[in-house]
C-alpha cells in the first residue's frame, strides 16, 4: 500500500476544502475503501477522517421528511424506530446487505460511494476502463455472470452493488451535498450515473462536495413495503438480482407504486414505466406479471449472465406479492 497522509477534519468546511485538492479521499467507516487502497486500485495521497463531525442524526425535519446523516451507521438507521416505522423500506434493504460487522461500521455516505464489486475492477492485471480509462473491458469478453442487463455501454458492463441505494432510489429520496459553492439538492436517481463513455465516474458529485444526509419524503408504503434480494449464499453476499417495491393499495386497488432494480445496472435501476403501468390495477399477480414484462424492455444479456433475463422479471413479481400480502 502506498504511504498517504491522515488528517482528521473537525469542521464540514475543513474537510470541503481538503478533499478539493488532488489525490484526498474521505474516510468514515472505511469498508470499501480500505479494500480498494489494499487491492492498489486507488493510491490516494491524503485521507480526511470526518468521522467528527455532526452528520449522524436520524430525525423528521422541518417538511416531515425523513432525514439522515451522511455518518449514520448503516446498523443505526436499519435499527431506528422512525425509520422502520416510517421507511420500513430502507430498513428492510440495509438488513439484506453485508454482514453485521460491517453494518456496523459502514455509513450512509459511504454506501452511496462505495465502488463496483467486479472482479476485473479489482484485479489490477486486468483491464478495465472504470479503474484505468482507455484500457477496455475485461468483463465484456469474460466472465459476466454478475454483471449489467440495463444502461451498459461498450465501455462498462459492472454493476452498482448497493442494497441501501436501490430502495432510496425507490422512495424518491433527495441527497444534500456541500461544497465550495454552497449547499445543493440531488435527486437519488440522478446522483449516480450509467456508464456511458466515462464508467470512471461512478455519480454526479462536483470535485471537493460533501455528501451531508439524504432525505425521504412522505409516502403512504409502510404497509405494503417489501425489498427482496436473490444471492448466491444467505449473508455477505452482492445481489444477482434485487427489488425494492412499494404499493399504495386501497380496496384492491394500486393507487402509487414505486419500483427499483438491484444488481442489473451501473446505477440502481429505477423502473418508471412499470409503475405507471400499475396505478389503478387490481393488486394481483397477474397485473404484476404484465409489469415485469414493461420493466425488461431493453434488457440485454452477456454469455453469462442470461439467466438474469428470467430471474429478474421473476424476483420483480414475488417482491410485488410480498408488498401486496399475497404471501
């Protein structure tokens, strides 16, 4: 591992103005980037702790939205009363990701910028244009089983490994971010970004912005909430495929739905056509299997991983039962 500088940032303006100069990252929990410093896939010159500073809050804001902190730790906000009361959606997805352990460690900033886990990203020897721009990709020739059915390109076939990120993604949640310029709001299904020509780029944060909370706005899911995720073990495992569904039901009837995709795309998947294909349909399975069908238009599929095409729809319509209570 490469010698670094560590410094520990004690204001919000104190770390802005560090991680604007080249070659600093952030660190709070350290999950992902720990690995990524010991694998040499980053070599960064600086790392500001902010670990001291007040961002770990869980609380009802001024909007009665839902806010927290950029250092709540993944276990405390999947364990908060207002958040399983209020968004048992994003509870439900931060308990089907990692271990405990590293819940216990890893913050809410931090899995929204944790790092694709493609085997070809990490391993240094291979190429890979989201680790080294221009030098290919080794995953579209190889061995893909975990990789992209949405939004690839010719340049980047990974996916975003989250589980916390596909149900924000689902409950239309906001992100506020600080930097030299002042604060400004990203909605979560524009933070991260597809691959396009620039798979380097993992989101739409400006150089030297702090991520300081998300926020999630008032909806009527509680009761008819599910995250479901297909892996390959029971624990400490990345998604093949994932679902973050949320119904409004009344009498029978979807009155709001909200859906997103894990472990198909560089970003998590928001599925807007097939929600808007659910309002004012009964509540049964088939209306959920006509869905799924709008949801995998432009699905495409890899030598290894065409089983996604068949498992995807099909986790789409058993997380959509769960939510309805059909099960």
């Amino acid at each position: 591992m490469k010698a670094f500088q560590y410094t520990r940032a004690t204001t919000q303006q104190s770390a802005i103005d560090a991680i604007a100069k080249p070659g600093t990252k952030i660190i709070a929990g350290g999950t992902n980037l720990i690995d990524l410093m010991k694998r040499g896939v980053i070599a960064p010159d600086k790392l500001v702790d902010i670990n001291q500073l007040p961002l770990n809050s869980i609380s009802v804001n001024k909007l009665g939205h839902l806010h927290i902190g950029a250092l709540a730790l993944n276990s405390a906000v999947a364990e908060a009363n207002l958040v399983k009361d209020l968004q048992p959606l994003l509870a439900m997805a931060l308990n089907a990701g990692a271990s405990p352990q590293l819940r216990n460690m890893a913050t809410v900033g931090g899995n929204m910028m944790q790092r694709t886990r493609c085997a070809y990203f990490y391993d240094t020897t291979m190429p890979c244009n989201k680790r080294e721009p221009g030098s290919g990709c080794g995953a579209i020739g190889g061995y893909n089983r975990m990789h992209a059915i949405f939004g690839a390109s010719d340049k980047c076939i990974a996916v975003h490994p989250s589980d916390m990120c596909v149900a924000l993604a689902a409950l239309d949640a906001t992100v506020t971010v600080s930097g030299r310029k002042g604060q400004r709001l990203i909605p979560f299904t524009e933070f991260h970004r597809l691959p396009g020509e620039h798979p380097e780029m993992d989101n739409t944060l400006a150089a030297g912005e702090l991520i300081t909370g998300i926020s999630i706005p008032n909806n009527n899911f509680a009761k008819n909430s599910y995250y479901l995720k297909i892996r390959d073990r029971q624990s400490y495992a990345f998604a093949l495929t994932s679902v973050a569904a949320a119904l409004e039901i009344s009498n029978g009837t979807i009155k709001q739905s909200r859906l997103a995709m894990g472990g198909v795309a560089h970003k998590p998947w928001r599925l807007f056509d097939a929600e808007k294909a659910l309002i004012g349909k009964p509540a049964t399975e088939e209306s959920f299997k006509q869905a799924a069908e709008i949801a995998m238009q432009g699905a495409k599929a890899y030598e290894y991983n065409k089983f996604k095409l068949k498992l995807a729809p099909a986790t789409l319509v058993e997380a959509l039962k769960h939510a309805a209570g059909l099960v």
